[in-house]
C-alpha cells in the first residue's frame, strides 16, 4: 500500500475523531448515556476508526508507528459489534473523552510528516 494511500486512511480516522469530540463538547456522561442519537452517532464514528484502524492501513505502517493503540482501537470496535457482555457506554465514553483528542493528536503528527 502507498504513503498515499495511508494517508488517506489516517485523514479518515483523523475526521472521525474529530466528528465524535464536536459531538462530546461540552457534554458530561449523563448527556451522553441520556441521548440515544448522540450515542450511536458515536458509536458509528467509533465503529469506522477502529474498522480504518486494521483493515485500512497496511501492517508496515501500523508497525512503524507502534506508538498508535491500533489493536484497542479495533478491540473497542469489536466490542461494539459483537456485544460482548453488552456494550458498555461508560468505556466508550471514557474512549472518547479521554483518548481521542490524545490519538488525534497523535495521528496528526503523523500525517504532517508525511507531507
């Protein structure tokens, strides 16, 4: 795959980041866990990062920069899609307030030095 190509993919990730964070501003869990749009708009942005996450950026890449959680990212997805013992809206939450500006951040660097 091409730095192209993984490019694209980490502006992806990057744009569902940004999406769920515009959601969560100024929210506390109770908002969260109280608007069932909110939730599963997130859990939809959730569901694409961790999907990009493995499937959309070739292994070399995800290699390369073994400072990315790569495998949680795709295990939290999993945990969605599978509902293993339920899905759980505090650990989503808590994904996303406390771990997403971080990998955003992070993800961001990244993609600059690739430029």
């Amino acid at each position: 795959m091409s730095d192209k190509r993984n490019a694209q993919v980490l502006r992806k990730i990057i744009g569902h980041l940004d999406h769920t964070l515009e959601y969560c501003e100024g929210r506390d869990f109770q908002d969260f866990v109280d608007n069932r749009m909110l939730q599963e708009a997130c859990v939809f942005n959730v569901l694409q990062i961790g999907e990009l996450a493995r499937n959309g950026l070739d292994d070399a890449f995800s290699a390369a920069h073994p400072e990315i959680p790569w495998r949680q990212m795709y295990g939290l997805r999993n945990r969605i899609v599978h509902d293993y013992e339920g899905v759980r809206m505090r650990i989503v939450w808590e994904a996303i307030t406390g771990d997403f500006k971080p990998l955003r951040d992070a993800l961001s660097d990244i993609l600059n030095r690739m430029n």
